[in-house]
C-alpha cells in the first residue's frame, strides 16, 4: 500500500467533496487518460487504472466511509473489512479493446450503469441526468484552421412529445410503488453465524423509480423517451486540433433525456481531422518541405509557396544547406483561445540532378576544380561567370 497514492489526490479533489464532485472530477481525469486517446502510452494507461480504483471507492458511500475512517486498509480485502476488490475496481468491468479496457464511450456509460459492476448507490427514486453520448465527426484540415459550421445527424432517445417524458398515457397519473414505498429499492434482513445481514436490491415492481404508472403512455410504452434521428449544427471553432489527440467538442443537454426531471446528457463529438496536401501541423505551427535546385542553394532565390490563404514569398539566402529549416513568422495557424498565428517551418531538401548533358557534367567538374573565389551577391547576373553559367544550365 506504501506506493499508492491518496485517492482524493488522484482525482484531484479535496476530502469531503460532494458526490457530483467525485463524478466530475473523475469523468474530466477518465477522458483525458483513456486508452482510446493514448494508444501505445503505457503510462496513461496506468494513470487510467490508478483513476478507476479511486473512483470505485469512492463512489460508494460504504467503501467512501471506510476509506476515510481507516485508509487504505479499509478497502482492501485482505484487512478484514471487506471493500474495493484489490484491482477489479469493484467490479468495473471493463472488455475487450486495448489492455482490457472498454471502448471510449465506456466513460460515459459508467454515469448510467452501463459499465459497472455495482459500487454506486443511486437515488433512484431522485432526478437523474441522462447518458452521455459519444459521436465522431470527420472534418478537412481547412475547417479545422479556419473553423466552419457541421450538420450531424444521430439517432438516440429523446423526451416523449405525447407523455413529456412522464411515461403515463395522458389523463392517467403515477402514483407511489407499493412494494418499496417509493423508495426505489426494497431492504431485506437475514439473520446468519454472523450475526443480522443486510442486503439491498432494485425494486423489482417499479424498476428503481419508486413510482408506478397506472396506464402507460401507448407512445413511448411507459419509458418517457423514444427512438428519434435528429440533426444538430456543431460549430468548429476555428483553430482547433493543435494537440496531438483528437479533439472532443462537447454539446451540453444533447445527450440521452434525464429521468424524474433530471437534466439531459451531454454529446462529446470527436473530431477526426484531414491531412493536408502540404503541411503538417504540430501545435499552431505548419512544417512542409521544399525541394530546390543546387542554384538556388548556392545563390539564393525567391520562391512562391501557397499559404493557407495566400501565395508567400519564401526567401532563400545564399549558400543554403541542405536540411536547413526557414521560418516565416505569423503564417501559421492561429491559436484558438488567444488568436495568436504560429508559423510555418520550411525544411530545404537540395534536389541533385540525375540526367545531366556531357556539357553540364563538364562545366561542373570545371566549377568543381575551379579556386574558391568570393560568391557574388544572390541575384547577381555578371555574365560569364561560373555560377551563373551553372544557374543557366540548370534553369
């Protein structure tokens, strides 16, 4: 237990926060270190169980309590008090996909009870917000830089028009579940060796809600939402996508409808961003190559590039190298918070010819025996010069 670190601390949250601190904390610190957005990093993947184990304590307000009272010990197993299940997470089941664990979508489905095992007492006769929902989108390298408006079509529940989510027909009414008395979960004493032991389970009459529907809605069949394919505008802000994940968007109240007047979920769009014929983008900065002749490295040249938005004029000094990396400032990309261009980084590769004429090879092998003199001016056109003879030949 000695390497372990604090739960509190890995979620990055302070003792005594609430139980919707703990689910958002733990949401932020699981999409951030999902396999899915760090493949191959095995760090992050440690990180990701490291957040599991501390959210499957505490979450729970049994195994919460015992781990504030009595650490680390209060949760394991092997102390006696009964807890998290060493390194299961409490029955977080996560299948399939890389190093165990589930697709990205698991992240949201674990608020619902898609993804868990157990561990999490819901107030289910309380408001509860809806699923979140995860969606990829396809956008070009140019709507990434400049931004642009999407459409996206998804099929997913949505509120009942006909019963406004309530599930009952209209006329008819809910009224308090007789079995658990509108509690939601039914509590059942049994007496052992040990002594009394309790146990709690989901009301098998009104499924958790604490309430019955005396005639269900014929719309929705008494579950308040229903199948429906709806179209959204997503705004891509412009700039976006200079890390190295994809990028996650996210639409507040687009999700799945929320139940006993819960909020609705949210939808998390991840983008999928295109390649550019030119550049490749780290950060705000663009990098390309340029290819030119053994002239223009010797004596310099000017050379018209396509920008994002406009033709440049890259200069290239005199006796450049090859490899040499140009930077044109302010050309890049701008920044999507602060609105600040990066640059474009211009790495010179020196193209050597291969198909030259026997009069090109000679006056090579003669510029090559030729004394070293003092290079002219880039630009310069003094006729008759070695140099220039080689810039007429290879132009």
């Amino acid at each position: 237990m000695a390497d372990k670190r604090d739960y509190y601390e890995v979620l990055g949250i302070q003792k005594g926060a609430s139980e919707d601190e703990i689910k958002s904390a733990f949401r932020k610190m699981a999409m951030k270190y999902h396999p899915d957005r760090n493949q191959g990093d095995k760090d992050a993947e440690e990180k990701f169980k490291e957040i599991n184990e501390a959210y499957s304590v505490l979450s729970d307000p049994d195994k919460k309590n015992k781990y504030d009272r009595f650490g680390f010990a209060g949760v394991d197993p092997n102390a006696g008090f009964g807890g998290a299940g060493g390194s299961g997470f409490g029955g977080y089941g996560f299948g399939g996909g890389a190093g165990g664990f589930g697709g990205f979508e698991d992240i949201f489905n674990m608020f619902t009870g898609g993804g868990f095992g157990g561990g999490y007492a819901a107030n289910y006769n309380g408001p509860r917000e809806g699923a979140d929902i995860q969606q990829r989108m396809n956008i070009t390298f140019d709507e990434a830089v400049f931004g642009a408006k999407k459409k996206i079509r998804l099929t997913k529940n949505v509120q009942c028009s006909d019963c406004h989510g309530s599930g009952a027909k209209n006329g008819s009414s809910k009224h308090t579940c007789p079995t658990c008395g509108g509690r939601g979960q039914v509590e059942t004493v049994q007496q052992t060796i040990l002594g009394a032991m309790r146990s709690v389970r989901t009301c098998s009459t009104c499924g958790g809600t604490g309430e019955v529907i005396d005639t269900p809605c014929p719309t929705c069949h008494g579950t308040g939402a229903v199948r429906k394919t709806v179209e959204l505008t997503v705004d891509i802000p412009a700039g976006i996508g200079g890390g190295a994940n994809s990028p996650v968007l996210t639409l507040r109240g687009q999700g799945e409808p929320g139940t006993n007047g819960g909020p609705a979920g949210d939808l998390y769009i991840v983008l999928n961003i295109g390649k550019h014929d030119t550049f490749t983008r780290k950060g705000d900065d663009l990098y390309m190559t340029l290819p030119i002749n053994f002239t223009q490295a010797a004596l310099g040249d000017e050379v018209t590039i396509k920008g994002l938005k406009e033709s440049l004029v890259c200069r290239i000094p005199a006796g450049t190298q090859p490899g040499t990396t140009l930077r044109m400032r302010g050309k890049g990309v701008k920044n999507v918070r602060s609105g600040k261009a990066g640059d474009i980084l211009i790495e010179i590769k020196v193209v050597i010819p291969t198909n030259l004429t026997e009069g090109q090879k000679d006056l090579l092998r003669s510029f090559g025996e030729a004394p070293v003199v003092e290079q002219p001016p880039a630009g310069s056109k003094k006729k008759g010069s070695w140099s220039q003879k080689v810039k007429d030949f290879f132009e």
